[in-house]
C-alpha cells in the first residue's frame, strides 16, 4: 500500500512539471474571429431580455400625474443620485447599445436590467463621467460605445475621439480595449464562418465588422456609423420577444420602481417611484381597517355584517364593505379633508391558493368567481417576483403575500368609485403596495439567510433610510441632504458619501432600458439630462422667474413636462438659491469647485407655469429634502404672457406659499497666485491654495483641483453659508436646526 502511494505521488510530481512546459511550446497560428451568441461571457455587453425578471404588471394602473425634477439633484458618478420619497422624472441622454437592430418607437414596452458583461465596467464609465464632462457631444459618445461593441481599437479612433476617451476612461480601462480589439475579418474569413453560423448571428457579425472596418479605414462621418448600427423602419418581432406594455415597471432591488420612455435610441424619459413608508392595521378578524402613511393620508374601511367563506380555500373570505373614508391635508397646518364613498361592494381577503370554488352568481356578492381567479393569478404573479428578486430555497408563504394581495383588492374596489379625490386615494394604495412589496423582500431575503446561514444580510437601502413607525432596529438610519455633493460634512451616523449619507442611491448609468422586442435597441442610460433649446416663449418665462426669485442661470432649471413650463430652485439655509446641478457638475467637471466649499440642500422650490388666453398662471411648492413632504404650497396669476406677467405671477404664488427667499449664493472669482503650467501627465496631484475672502462671501482654504494646472489663478466655487465656512474649518457639521427633522407634514401629492 505504501509502495501504491509513493508511485501516486511520483506521477503527480511528474505532471505538474510537464504541464507549464507544454503550455510554453508554441502551437500553430490561430485566426481570431470574434464569438457571437456563444456562451454569455463572449459579447462585449451580454444584458438581455432573460435578464428583466422583475417587471411588476400590478402597477399597470399606476401613473402618476406629477413629477419631482430627478435632474434637479445631484449626481455624483459612482455614486448617483440620492433619492428621497416621491415620484421623480427626466428626460436623460440614452445610448445604442445593440449594433445591427431596429431603434425604438413610442409605445415599444422596455424593462430594467443591470448592465452585464466583459465590457459593462468601460462603457459604465463613460456614461457616470460624461455628467461632468457636458463640453463632449452625444454624438461623440456614442461613437465611442459603438468603438467598444466592435471591438475596435482605441487607437485607431480619431483624434477628437481619442481625446474624449481620455477624458472618460482611465488608462488601465484603455489598455484593456486595446487587447480585447479585433482586427477586420476579410471576405475570406467571414465566409468560413457563414456555413456554421445562423442567420440571425451571421447579420449581426457582418454589422460588427462593418464598424470596424470603418474605425480602421480613416475619417468617418456620424451619419454613416448610424446607418450601420441603428436599422429603421418596420420589422416584426424578435425571436424571444415578450408582450409588455409601454410604461410598464420594474423592481430595482435597491428598493424603488422604475420605467421608460424611448423616444429614440438617444433619449429616454426615466421614472423612478420610491415609496413612502405605510402602515396597513387590521381589525380582530383579519380584515384590513385602516392605511396610513403617517403623514395625514389615512384610508378607513368599515364592514358591513354579509360575509362568505371560499370553499375549497380556508383562508380566503369576502367581505361586503359598508364604507371607505378618506382624509388628508394638503400642506402643513391645513384643515383636514375627507370623503366618504358607501355602497362600494365588497372585498376578498387572504392569499387564494386557486382550489377555490365560487358559483357564478351569488347574492351580495357580484363576479365571485371572476375576481377569486383573478386574485390567484395576482398571488401567483407575486409569488414569482418575489422569487426572481429574491431567491430562496423556500417559497415566500403566505405572511409576505398577505398586505400584497389585499392591497390589490383594495385598490380594484376603489378604482371602480368615481368622486372627489379617488385618484388621491389610489395614490395612496399604489405607494402602500410598493412599500410593502418592498418589505417582503427584505422579510423573505432575511428569513432566507437566517435559514441557512449564508452570510450577513444586508437590508435594503430603501428600508434603511425610510422607515416608519413600524420599522425598528438596527437599519433604521435618519435622512441627510440629497441635494448636496456627498463630500459635505454632515450630521448623523454614516461617513460622508457612504451608502448611509442620505436617500436612496440611484445611478441610471448602471442600468439598461430592455425591450420586449428583442430586435429593438437596449437602451444604456447616462444621467445627463436632454434639454433641447428654448423657444423665445419659454425664455420670456425663465426671464419672469428669474426676476420673480432673484437668481441668473445658474440658479434655475426651466423644462417643459407635459405641455408645462415646470422649474426646479435648490434652496439652502434662510430659503438662499444655490447653484443648480447643471452649473455645479459643469464647474467640478472644470476642476473648479473645492471640496468642502458646497453648501448643503434644504430644499427644492418647484412649481409650473401655464399660460392660457392672455393669462399667466403659476404653481410652486417647496418640498423638504430629507422626508419628500410638501411644507408650503402657493398660486399666483397675472394678466399677459411676457416676463413681466410671469414674474408677477410667481411673485404672487411666493407670497400666498408664504415663502420669502433669501439673497443667492454664487460662483466667486477667487484670485489665486499664479504658477507655470506643468508639462506633466494629464492626471495630475491635487495642491493647495488659499482662496481670498470677500466681505460677502467667507470662501474655505481649502485643496483645489483643476487637470493639467498645478495651481489656478482663479477658482470658481460657493461657500457654505455656515459656522464651519466662517471658521473655515470644512469638516464642522451643519447646525443641529438646519438638519432637525421636521415633523407632521403632508408629504408630496400627485395632484
């Protein structure tokens, strides 16, 4: 046995000597033909139809009619947006990713995915970096995501091209595109290739190398690599495509709903729902009695004595509802309003396990069966999302389904009601199911790692920053500014700029819009917004509110929604205008804001403006940053349509909001001792300098950056209002009243 042991051993020194040398012999040439539709590490991006598993057709009916500016906070790349409770919006800059299909058309349906593959981690950041480098085109961009799905070699760009990848990618991540590039196939070697190929691959290899070609072959115009990438026209659906409505949404597993709409392959409307916390108590048989936001919008249900038990299904009774009262205020301080709707039907309680057995018509009880087998297809709709977001080895049960599929009754009995202030009382159901959709996945992934050990659980960061009253422990964390830069000092637990330092991230540059149509263009998402340029009618609008608030450019985000002229005001401490995000990103995109020198977001003044006949309407509200509560809300109208009247207008909605602001914080021109260029590499050191100080705005000595200069002359910034930029010590926290949450106020109303 002994003399067996030694033989096995020798041999297993022998092998793992003469391995590494027959690796080292050289074989025989090999002709480097890309791979498509092999295996899912072979594409540049491999993001699919497969991988948009969390669509959520039970929020069909969901849509709101107001929107928050999403494009108003701050983006910082890697990081995103910090998102607070509410419904947000904006028409971003979207990117072919799919070279050789039909671009999208309104009322194609599209879906979330992560953005997958080799290539995901380049093209990731040229969409989070070109935020804050607006000076590069789209159009540019885009050549350079089309480069990367070709394979083409860097270097083979042109200069213009070049140059803006040196801007968006680092020199590790342009070395990597290098040596995975391809060279053009010939004629030959395509034509080795078309006899094993199907025809849908061959196509798309023969687009694939088109790009190439005209990357390697000299100048090329961006007209002709579209006529190559994007295809037009009519075209019947792709082979595993799926039926989707247009605006239908997805789950984000950070804890928020989202949708698109495509409007061409380079710009897309993003929606984005984070739910407010709600609580849904029941009465001593189970049934649901009342749901509240805990921000004044209640829902109250009263029963009335007729009930039927389900045979064949024990836990499942339908109850006959003798009312439904609803009541909410619209602003803090407001009187209360309230509705009362009688006569509403009834309602089925439980999670249906579908061996139930109704009759067709039974007193008191109208479509029994019709809605029990809906409401089974519901609970085994639920039962697979909450699978696909959150896998377990065991099924959810019935406690996560439970508030999941009595909401959705609640809201079918509802919707059926026409009177005042229904479509607020929805409202109110579709947010309560959202959060609580949002809790079950948190219940059924803890269970799940509890059950079997595997790892610590993370909670979501949705749960983590919004809880309610019912939510308690450990992840409960309290709301900082999302309005400001995270590098801010701030107050509470949670580094600056760590997952804890306020709101929800979201970061549309990790995502992909994925059709149902799979020959139609997946869509990568970038954060900068899609503004066209203004009409003269809408710069005489701009004109009146600038006026009306006291600002210039910087300070103001004017966009027509929905055939509104809507606005958007970052106010700090005293109700102050800062800077807007547009400003902001394009002077840190410059090098020339300093950190510690940004002043934090309280606040966000938005509003609308409409123009009917001879008449100028204004709507504003001032919404607070850490809770998605309305604090003020006003109107004001005027006669005509030029700046004057607008101003007017918004003069008179400031006046009755009783909102009074205070003079804004500006860019300063900072004198700065003036030192010789370096001829250094471009990514340089940061170095120091003293900014000068002017009677009216303290500025921070604080570290400037500013690529290619060792030390600029001058530096743009805005000074933090505060104690910390007096004493100019940047890592003072903010004033214990300017971050004391505010308490009973009436969140953000889709009204």
């Amino acid at each position: 046995m002994n003399g067996a042991r030694r033989r096995v051993f020798t041999c297993g020194i022998l092998i793992a000597l003469i391995i590494p040398m027959w690796a080292e012999l050289p074989g025989p040439p090999q002709l480097k033909i890309p791979r498509i539709g092999g295996s899912k590490d072979e594409s540049p991006v491999t993001t699919s139809l497969k991988d948009a598993d969390t669509e959520v057709s039970m929020l069909d009916r969901f849509s709101p009619r107001e929107f928050l500016p999403m494009d108003a906070l701050f983006y910082r790349p890697g990081h995103g947006f910090r998102l607070f409770p509410g419904v947000f919006a904006a028409e971003l800059q979207s990117y072919c990713l799919h070279a050789g299909v039909f671009g999208p058309t309104r009322g194609d349906g599209y879906l979330y995915a992560p953005l997958m593959g080799p290539q995901a981690g380049p093209i990731h950041s040229i969409l989070k970096n070109s935020v804050r480098r607006p000076e590069i085109p789209q159009d540019l961009i885009q050549t350079l995501i089309w480069a990367i799905l070709a394979r083409a070699d860097p270097e083979n760009l042109e200069e213009e091209e070049r140059q803006a990848a040196g801007k968006l990618l680092s020199r590790q991540e342009l070395s990597a595109l290098s040596r995975a590039a391809q060279p053009p196939l010939t004629q030959d070697a395509l034509g080795q290739l078309y006899g094993r190929l199907p025809a849908a691959v061959r196509e798309l290899l023969e687009v694939e190398n088109a790009l190439r070609e005209k990357f390697a072959g000299g100048p090329v115009s961006y007209e002709e690599l579209e006529e190559i990438a994007v295809k037009t026209g009519d075209h019947a659906p792709g082979p595993g495509s799926r039926e989707v409505p247009a605006g239908r949404w997805s789950y984000d597993r950070g804890g928020f709903f989202i949708r698109f709409f495509p409007s061409s392959y380079s710009q897309t409307r993003v929606e984005v729902s984070v739910p407010r916390p709600c609580a849904l108590s029941r009465d001593a048989q189970g049934r649901p009695a009342r749901l509240d936001d805990q921000f004044g919008h209640v829902i109250e249900y009263s029963y009335g004595s007729a009930s039927l038990q389900v045979p064949g299904d024990s836990g499942v009774t339908c109850f006959a509802l003798e009312e439904v009262r609803f009541a909410s205020s619209r602003t803090p301080g407001a009187p209360e309003e309230s509705v009362v709707w009688q006569n509403v039907g009834w309602v089925l309680v439980g999670v249906p396990n579908g061996k139930g057995r109704l009759g067709a018509d039974i007193p008191g009880f109208t479509a029994a069966w019709t809605r029990y087998k809906e409401a089974s297809q519901q609970a085994a709709e639920i039962d697979r999302l909450l699978r696909a977001v959150a896998p377990s080895k065991q099924p959810p049960g019935d406690v996560p389904l439970r508030d999941l599929v009595d909401l959705q009754e609640l809201r079918r009995v509802l919707s059926g009601v026409r009177g005042d202030n229904t479509d607020e009382a929805l409202f109110l159901l579709d947010t309560a199911w959202q959060d609580a959709f949002v809790r079950a996945v948190h219940d059924v992934s803890r269970a799940q790692r509890q059950a079997t050990g595997d790892g610590e659980y993370t909670p979501i960061p949705a749960l983590i920053h919004f809880s309610g009253a019912q939510q308690a422990g450990p992840f409960v964390t309290p709301l900082r500014s999302l309005l400001t830069p995270p590098w801010i000092a701030q107050s509470g637990g949670g580094s600056a700029g760590s997952p804890q330092a306020g709101g929800v991230p979201f970061d549309p540059a990790g995502i992909v819009g994925t059709p149902a149509d799979t020959s139609t263009q997946r869509l990568a998402q970038s954060a900068r917004p899609q503004r066209p340029p203004l009409s003269e009618e809408e710069e005489a609008i701009k004109e009146g509110l600038k006026r009306a608030f006291g600002v210039d450019d910087d300070h103001i985000q004017v966009s027509e929604r929905g055939g509104l002229e809507q606005f958007a005001v970052i106010l700090g401490s005293g109700n102050r205008p800062l800077p807007s995000m547009d400003a902001t990103q394009q002077a840190i995109g410059a090098g020339n804001v300093a950190e510690g020198s940004l002043e934090a977001g309280d606040t966000l003044l938005v509003g609308s403006v409409q123009q009917v006949g001879d008449e100028t309407q204004v709507v504003t509200r001032t919404v607070d940053v850490e809770t998605g509560t309305v604090e003020a809300a006003g109107r004001g109208s005027a006669d005509g349509t030029d700046a004057g009247a607008t101003a007017q207008a918004a003069q008179d909605a400031l006046k009755d909001a009783g909102i009074t602001l205070g003079p804004p914080v500006s860019f300063k021109m900072a004198p700065m001792p003036h030192l010789p260029r370096s001829d250094g590499p471009r990514h340089r050191r940061m170095h120091c300098g003293t900014m000068r100080t002017t009677p009216s705005t303290p500025m921070l000595s604080t570290p400037l950056r500013r690529p290619g200069i060792r030390n600029d002359p001058y530096v743009h910034g805005w000074a933090r209002m505060s104690t910390a930029a007096i004493n100019h010590d940047p890592g003072q926290s903010r004033s214990s009243a300017a971050n004391d949450r505010r308490s009973e106020r009436s969140p953000y109303r889709p009204r």
